[in-house]
C-alpha cells in the first residue's frame, strides 16, 4: 500500500455541502499513517494567484459573471498550482489529494451552466499538464441533505439556487459514463460510513496499480 499510493493524484469532489472537506481531511490523516508523504490543496486556491481567483469567483459582487468566464478562471487557477505544486509534488514521489478539481468545473459550469461537458475536459487538455487524477471520488448528496450541513453565509456559487444545484448534482453523476477513473460514493449517510467506501476506492486502485 505504501509503494503503491506514492506518486498518485487523489481527487474528492462533489456538490455544496457533500463533506469534501471533513472526508479529505480523515483520508489525508490515513494516507499518511500509511507512510505516504501526502500533501493535501484546495481548487481554486493554495497558491497566492489562486487565492486571487477565488475571491473574483466566489465574491457575491460578480453575480452577472459568465459560464464561460468561471471555466477560464478556474483552469488558470488549475494551472498555477499544478506549476507550483501538483506536478512537482508528484515528481517527488507525494501523494497528493485535491478538494476538487476539473470534474467540479464539468459539474458546475459544463452541464449545470450549459457551456459542454466536453468543451470543458477540450480546454482542459490544452491548458492543464494533468487532465484527470489517478481517481476522482464524487461524494453524492441530495440537496435537502446539503443544505442541512451548509449553515453559514453562502459564497456567490452556493447562492444559484436550488435549480442550478440539481442540475450540477446530475452532472456529477454523469462523468463515470465519461471518465473510468471517478467513482461515486454515498454521502447522505454517517461520516463514517462514507470515510469506509472512500477507503475502499482508494484501496482498490492501489490493488490495481
């Protein structure tokens, strides 16, 4: 296991609300008990021009912003922290695990927004050294669920409302028919229940590699 999780790209991503963050957070913590060097970042975010896009893309102030725009500004972001620290983390031999990455950009502004699916993973291939992680774990939430666990101020994306949301909910789970590599896991139910089949994914791809 050890060996095997050295040098792979983990991604966990999934609608407002799903519990990215709490089930990044437990899966960093194994990894690493594993003996793994893993490093854990966020999208768009971690580097200094990241952070940047983040605030223009989630401020409340840039409501009448563009589909196509929003795709554009989180791949630069993408962009920026493979150069700062994806790829060079992975040359490194790390583990790295990402709170999302270009399947959320498919989700939201691909299918949700209606710019393509397809366009999105087109401008991807041309601007990113690394289009898909090793796996991709989308953790599935109905949006009555969701917004139980999301009790704070909503960012500019969180505030699309209810029609948007299901819409990117569907767009979530239509990339395994896409890409093999994202898989799908249930998170309406206990943390950890979800953390035990985010362990499986893991395992099994590095049963596989």
């Amino acid at each position: 296991m050890n060996e095997k999780l050295k040098g792979k790209f983990l991604v966990l991503d999934g609608p407002d609300g799903c519990g990215k963050s709490t089930q990044t957070r437990m899966l960093s913590q194994w990894i690493a008990e594993q003996g793994v060097d893993v490093v854990s970042y966020r999208d768009p975010g971690t580097t200094l021009i990241g952070e940047k896009i983040r605030d223009i893309l989630l401020d409340t102030a840039h409501e009448g912003m563009g589909d196509n725009v929003e795709v554009l500004l989180y791949m630069a972001a993408r962009a920026q922290l493979y150069k700062e620290h994806i790829g060079p983390d992975l040359a490194a031999g790390k583990c790295v695990l990402m709170d999302r990455w270009l399947s959320s950009t498919c989700a939201y502004q691909g299918w949700a927004g209606g710019f393509g699916i397809e366009k999105v993973i087109k401008i991807a291939t041309d601007s990113l050294e690394r289009v898909w992680p090793d796996v991709t774990v989308i953790l599935d939430v109905d949006l009555a669920t969701a917004a139980k666990r999301m009790q704070r101020d909503l960012d500019r994306m969180e505030q699309k409302g209810d029609a948007y949301h299901a819409k990117v909910r569907e767009g979530f789970l239509k990339l395994p028919e896409i890409e093999p590599t994202v898989k799908v896991a249930d998170a309406t139910r206990s943390v950890d229940q979800v953390r035990t089949d985010v362990l499986k994914i893991v395992q099994d791809l590095s049963c596989r590699t």
